[in-house]
C-alpha cells in the first residue's frame, strides 16, 4: 500500500490506539472549547448540514459531536487504522443508521475517488491526524477537501501546529506534559511527572509529525479558494482553523 505517510502508520496498531484514546485524548487541554467552537462555526454557516465527514476519525469524536448536534445529518468517518475504526464504531452505536465508516489512507491520491459518492459534505471536520502529512501533501488535500465541500460548506481542522521558536515549543511541552500527567493521575494512575515526560518525548507517533505553523496553512487555505479562512481558536501549538467553500 503506498503512501506518502508510511510513519503515520503506527497508528495502526492496537496499542496505540488504545493508549491515544485512553490516555491523552482526554488530557488534550481546551478539547471541550475547541468543540465548541468547531460546533459554533458550523452553526454560522447558511446551508443546512446534510453530509458530514470526520478525516482521520480516531474513535470519532468530532465526527460524534457534529452528528449530535444535527440529528438528521448523515456521517461518513475515514481512517487508516482498523482499532480506531472499531472504537469509531462503538462510540457510534447510537447513530449507527446514519453513519459509514470507511479504511482508507487520504495520503494516497486515489482516496477522493471512494470518498466522491458520499459528498457533497456540508461540513467536513479533522482532528489531530492531517499533520502527519508532508505540507505539500497537507496543502492538496485541502484543495481535495474543497473539491468535496457543497456549495457554503465548512472546512474545521482541530490540529497539531508549529511553534514559531524551539523555544515555544518547550512551553508547550511542558504545557502538555502537566495536562497528561493531571489526566494520568485523575484516572487512578501513580506515574511520576517525569516518567509522564518521558513518555511524551520518546511517544511511538511523535516522529510522524510534521507540523506546520497555523499562519501559513491559513494562507494555503486562502490561496486554494476558502472564503472567511481564520483561526478561530490557539493555545500555543493547539489551533482550530479553516474556511469554508464560497
Ligand atoms: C491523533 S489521532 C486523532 C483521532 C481523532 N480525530 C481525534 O480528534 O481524537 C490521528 C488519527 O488519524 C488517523 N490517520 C493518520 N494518518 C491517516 C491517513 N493517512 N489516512 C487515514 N487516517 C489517518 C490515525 O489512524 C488516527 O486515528
């Protein structure tokens, strides 16, 4: 199966899965805000919410979030890892009638041909997944991403980003690492801030990442076609952002 990822790929395995969605999903900081925010932007547009797409679903929780807000929306959740899509599956037991979820990796060009007979979406929504692509790769698919928006419909990506200077980046870290460790310990854990730490840096997917700063994916975004682009949300290397199609 060629890719432009082939890191990313770690997250095909069971265990990564499982210690993403058990053990920092629930630390990211702000996770709620960003949500709301993603959910408050898709609210503002003029078209109503048919189709909606999750990229790189995870267990589906934005996906989740969108389809709970708009009961007669229908959601299609992408992903490459069979355990992600499995736990996808059971968080949408609920909506299981109007929801698909489809294995694919949007690195290859081929993915908009599978994913082209369940658009037009009104809304397409991607959480913490898109970063692991090179940006030049990053910058296509939001232009494929555009090609699958309807007319009015809203681009939200929830995203890893770049620091400006190594030396926001240890910020951030040790932001992150303090959240990690507060979540670890909330859920019964006796880890040590220093193990937690460890962890974060020699984490299997770190060296997947390729972040981009948020300023110049927001011009990408500009340049392809999106209309009202804007980071509407940033902590540091946290950004909700995107745009939507004229
Ligand atoms: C950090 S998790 C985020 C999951 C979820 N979106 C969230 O907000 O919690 C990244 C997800 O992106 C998926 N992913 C990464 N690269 C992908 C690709 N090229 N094609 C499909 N899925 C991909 C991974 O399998 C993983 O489920």
């Amino acid at each position: 199966m060629p890719s432009t990822d082939h890191d990313a790929r770690v997250w095909q395995s069971s265990e990564l899965a499982a210690a993403y969605l058990d053990g920092i999903r629930g630390a990211i900081p702000l996770a709620a805000e960003q949500i709301d925010i993603m959910l408050r932007v898709i609210a503002a547009r003029d078209a109503s919410v048919h189709a909606i797409m999750d990229l790189g679903c995870g267990d589906g929780l934005l996906g989740a979030a969108v389809l709970d807000a708009y009961p007669s929306a229908t959601g299609l959740f992408v992903d490459f890892s069979q355990p992600m899509l499995d736990a996808a599956a059971e968080r949408l037991r609920d909506h299981a009638g109007r929801t698909q979820l489809l294995q694919l990796d949007y690195g290859r060009h081929d993915w908009v041909s599978r994913i082209a007979a369940y658009g037009p979406f009104g809304v397409v929504v991607s959480g913490y997944s898109i970063h692991h692509q090179t940006d030049s790769r990053k910058r296509e698919l939001y232009g494929e991403i555009l090609d699958l928006l309807a007319p009015g419909g809203v681009f939200l990506n929830v995203e890893h980003v770049a620091s400006a200077t190594p030396w926001v980046t240890g910020i951030f870290d040790d932001l992150f690492i303090d959240a990690l460790h507060a979540h670890h310990r909330n859920s019964g854990g006796e880890k040590t801030r220093s193990k937690v730490a460890e962890e974060y840096y020699f984490r299997p997917d770190k060296v997947s990442n390729i972040l981009a700063p948020v300023d110049e994916q927001c011009r990408w975004l500009r340049e392809l076609g999106y209309a009202d682009v804007d980071c509407h949300l940033r902590l540091l290397e946290l950004a909700v952002f995107g745009g939507r199609k004229p």
